[in-house]
C-alpha cells in the first residue's frame, strides 16, 4: 500500500491512496444517509479538487454512482465544481445507476489521477465526434488509453434495438477507437461493463464472445486451446443502467508498451477459481500491471463461485461475503501484495440490509477501513448475493515475492 490518507468530511468520507509519489486514486463514499445528495456531491468534488491541486495531478478516470433520477443535477454540480480545475476542460467521466443501500441518492465516486510532471509527460483527453470519452498518458514510454463510457446506441439515437446488436457495437467502437491511436483491443487489460438486464440478459456473453473472436482474443473451432491459455482482460459484468438508456456502457483500459518493454502485464486466469472461460465468459479473473515501481492488480467482479463455476451458498449473504473474500485474498497474495493494499472497491449487494452483514465481515478480516463505495445491485445470477471488484496498488519495493 501506498501513503494512505483518510479525509472526513461531515457526510462523506474521501480515501486517498497515493503510490509512487505520482499516480493517486481517490475513492468517495457517503455516510450520511439523510444528507442532500447534490449538496454531498458538491463538497466531495470541492474536497478532490483541493487534493489534486496540492499534488499537482490530473483526472483520469472519474466514475460516478447513483440514481438514475438525479444524475442531472449530480453531473451538473460535478462539472461546476471541476470548472475551475485543470484549464476549464470539460472532463470525461461515467454515471451508473449505484443506487445505495437507504434507497435513492448518491453512493459515491471512484477517481484516479496522475502527476505527469514527475512522469515527463503530459496527459491528453480522448475524443469521439468532439466529444471527451477518455484520458490518455505516458509513463517510460508507456501508453495507457482510457475509455469512458462507451456504448453502442446507434448514430440516430435509437436505444430500443436488439441489445445483442448494441453490445457487438459497443466492442466495434472499442476496437475502432483503439485503432485509431496504435493499439487494439489485444492492448486491453481492463473492462468495467454495466448492463442494464443482466439476470435476464446473460446471453451478453454470446456478443462478447463473437466479437472477441473477430478480434482474435479467443480461439475458433478450427484452432482449439485450454481455457487456462487464453489471456483475456479482466472485467466487471454487473447490473447498472445509464443516463443514456444503453443495453450496456463500459469503461475499458488499455496499454501500449514502449520499444523498452519495461512493463509486464499477466492475466490471471484463476486460482481459487477456474477461467471463467469454461463456462462461457471471457474474462481473467485479475490482470497484474507491473511497471518499473508500481505494480497494480485489477481484480475482476467476483462472487461466490466454486472451481467448476457453481455458485455457492445460496440465501446466504455472510458465506457468500466470506468466500468472495477469500478468493479474492488468494489472487491478491499471489500478487505478492495483501488485502489491506485494496486501493479501490466497488461492493455489490442484490439486497440491501445485507449491507449490516457486509460491515460485520470486514471487520473480522480486518478490512473495515478498504476504500470503497457500496451499491445496490442485481449480480449476474439470481441466486448470488455479493460481488466485488478492486484494484491493488504498491509500490514494487513493497512487494512480497512469491
């Protein structure tokens, strides 16, 4: 784990996590559960932008959760607050339907950030058709793209169509985005997707897989291979609608290596789980980002699933809590980092007085203090209760060699 500082605001709680002197992400939760929801909005932004300014870094990833119904006012007191910031650009950032666990309102930001002036490079905004939909920056010759947002509703506007075409787009905007820069999706080591029906809508999988095949991630029937093989980004797959009403919005992060190669990327394909591609999926369960002094370890959505990829514990919130955790502290510590270095989480709970067991769990492993904003969810199966995903991020120093 990196610097850690804890900033307490009288309805929020702000952690910054600082790794390597120059990369920093900032995790926001609301804890006044009778608070004004845009007015928590304003002073958490007002609060980031003091944070950022005094460590001279950039935005770039900011991802927003809460209710559908207010996201105009949250988005419109967002960018009033970041107007000031960073030369009046009009930043790019995801909202998702995060409703939190007392109902309607805000349940928090996720936000990462860089200080391209100890990196030797700038940062730049990523645009499609004059609009910002990402960041991208250096580092050691290393490029890292990061896309917001993306979604495939047609160029009429038209968000009633067949959502399967919609999602093969999706990935088809990905692709041609990337290309457009010198990458392509093989570059890709992250995906968020947010799906607006995924209980009733799980042949996503289908879309994906066609696609990743056409981009050649995944193998054909011509040319077989294990499950264990085939790298995959790691990724989230969880219900959250969007303002846009698309079947499916994603984030997705992508890295362009230098003529140095002084970066290592892994998938991890499974240890406590198996590949998720034996069951359809195509994901890895985490991507491990080592560069010269930082590693970081994308941890995909995970839930209470066994080897064979049956869920586990059904109606019980607490062993569902407990089993993620532990797969989740399996793929960490083979890392070589532990759970404490959890930088960002995003807690997923299908009912919301669970929320008191998820608290209780935490504290027994000791991690009531992870960065984290919970959000009331449906998971990619009816009978599954729980899912996480997190980020990990240390410096190499402090990496246990395994």
């Amino acid at each position: 784990m990196g610097k850690r500082v804890i900033h307490r605001g009288d309805s929020y709680v702000i952690t910054e996590t600082m790794i390597g002197g120059h990369q920093a992400y900032l995790t926001a939760s609301v804890t006044d559960t009778q608070a004004d929801p845009v007015e928590v909005c304003r002073k958490i932004y007002q609060q980031v932008v003091e944070i950022l300014a005094h460590d001279n870094m950039k935005i770039v990833h900011d991802r927003l959760f809460g209710s559908i119904k207010i996201q105009n006012e949250i988005v419109t007191t967002r960018n009033a607050v970041l107007s000031n910031f960073q030369s009046h650009q009009k930043l790019p950032f995801t909202y998702i339907q995060g409703n939190p666990y007392w109902g309607d309102g805000f349940a928090g930001i996720q936000l990462r950030a860089i200080d391209p002036s100890k990196i030797g490079d700038d940062v730049w905004t990523i645009h499609h058709k004059d609009v910002p939909i990402g960041r991208g920056w250096q580092k050691n010759g290393t490029t890292y793209l990061m896309l917001q947002n993306i979604h495939g509703i047609s160029a009429d506007g038209d968000n009633s169509e067949d959502r399967s075409e919609q999602a093969k787009r999706m990935f088809e905007l990905t692709e041609a985005l990337l290309m457009e820069r010198g990458a392509s999706y093989s570059n890709v080591v992250r995906t968020w997707i947010y799906l607006k029906d995924i209980l009733d809508w799980y042949e996503f999988n289908v879309a994906r897989n066609e696609k990743y095949r056409q981009f050649q991630l995944i193998p054909t029937a011509e040319k077989p291979a294990e499950a264990e093989n085939i790298y995959l980004p790691a990724s989230t797959g969880i219900m959250g609608e969007n303002p846009l009403g698309a079947a499916a919005v994603m984030d997705v992060l992508a890295i362009i290596p230098g003529s140095s190669n002084n970066i290592m990327i892994k998938h991890e394909t499974g240890l406590r789980q198996n590949s998720p591609f034996r069951y359809g999926s195509a994901f890895s369960r985490a991507t491990q980002i080592r560069e010269n002094d930082i590693t970081h370890i994308m941890l995909s959505g995970t839930a209470a699933i066994d080897e064979a990829g049956k869920s586990l514990y059904p109606g019980n919130a607490g062993k569902q809590i407990h089993k993620t955790l532990e797969v989740v502290a399996a793929l960490v510590e083979k890392g070589g980092a532990a759970m404490t270095d959890i930088c960002e989480a995003t807690v997923f709970l299908k009912r919301p007085g669970d929320v008191t067991v998820f608290y209780k769990v935490m504290e027994e492993w000791g991690l009531e203090n992870i960065p984290s904003v919970i959000v009331i969810a449906d998971i990619c199966r009816k009978e599954l209760l729980f899912e996480l995903d997190a980020v990990v991020a240390l410096s190499n120093k402090n990496l246990v060699k395994k």
